[in-house]
C-alpha cells in the first residue's frame, strides 16, 4: 500500500422506520473510511501521482470493506459514492487526486459494473468534522429513488497533515421514494444516464 494508513472506520447504518412507517427490507448504507498522511501537507507540488496510486488502491480496499460490511456480493450492491476531507495544511487538490484519476476502476471491478459516474464530494476540514458522501444509482444517473448521501465523521480526523478518504456503498435506495424518474427496475446501465 503506498499510502500510509493510520485508521480505517467501517460504519454500517441500517434504517428500520421512515416518516414513522417500517422499512422492509431495512435501507443499509455502508462506509468504509481510510485516515491516510498526505504527502504534500504544507506545501505546492506540481505532480500528484503519488496521490492517484493511493487513490487506486483504497478504491479496492474501502470498496471491499464496505461491501463486506453490507454482507452483499458485489453485483448486489445498488448505489455508491464518494468523498475525502483534506486536514487544513492540505489542498483540496490532493482529495480531488485520490478521489477522481483512479479510485474508480478497482471499485467498479468489485461491484461487477459501474456504468454511472461516482458522486463525489470534498472539502477541508478538522478533526471530528462531519462530511457527506453523494450516492446515486450505480448504473443509471437518472434513478431519483438512489438520490442520497451518507454522513460521516471521525473524532480524531482529519489532522491538519491527514486526509480521510470515504467510500460508500448501498443495498437499496432511499426509504419509501415518491418523487418519480426512472425506476430501478428499468436501468439499462449501459451508458451511466438509464
């Protein structure tokens, strides 16, 4: 592994009832989080590849360790997402090159498909504060019902040298969804939109 891990956090969030009514199956969300030291805290460098490699590679790792939290095979999986909060020394830059050149690829190959592009989400932030990971349908865009988010945080993350890097994954939509669009059940996934 080319980035130095300190910490991995693996939340699994199970929602029972929704507007007071029982959710069945329960809607679970899963996310696998990964507190890495950034190379570049403090400082302008011009090449970020390092940053990619390890984006690679926790793509495969969180994605695996969110999946194995929802107990699903990866085919099953139906949303994903995700997002990095980069300590205050770092740039919004290195989230976005852990996040965006190759975290995808080793994700996709876990879920078996992948059509649709990834939510993402970055921000700067401290230790303890909380961030949203996007999800929507992960081979259609256009399933309204897989609209969502995910919020997370870790007490002690990111310090101002970290980035904590997130995946999460998804066995269903949004409870009890009414707001129209494509239907799960009509995903194509052929070109990410239906």
């Amino acid at each position: 592994m080319s980035a130095r891990i300190r910490k991995i956090v693996t939340i699994l969030e199970e929602t029972l009832i929704e507007e007071g009514r029982p959710v069945s199956p329960p809607v679970r969300r899963a996310a696998a989080i990964a507190v890495i030291e950034n190379p570049f805290a403090g400082r302008y460098v011009e090449d970020l590849s390092e940053l990619f490699a390890a984006g690679e590679e926790l793509g495969g790792l969180l994605g695996e360790r969110a999946r194995a939290a929802l107990d699903i095979p990866g085919p099953s999986v139906e949303s994903f997402g995700k997002a990095a909060a980069v300590g205050a020394d770092g740039g919004l830059e290195h989230a976005a090159a852990l996040l965006h050149p190759k975290l995808g690829a080793p994700l996709r190959a876990l879920l078996g498909k992948g059509a649709a592009l990834i939510p993402s989400a970055k921000k700067r932030a401290g230790p303890g504060a909380t961030f949203d990971i996007p999800l929507g349908h992960k081979d259609a865009a256009r399933v309204r019902s897989h609209f969502d988010g995910m919020e997370v945080s870790i007490g002690d993350a990111p310090r101002a040298d970290e980035i904590a890097v997130a995946v999460a994954l998804t066995d269903s939509g949004r409870p009890h969804p009414r707001v129209g669009g494509l239907r799960k059940a009509d995903v194509k996934g052929e070109d990410g939109l239906v």
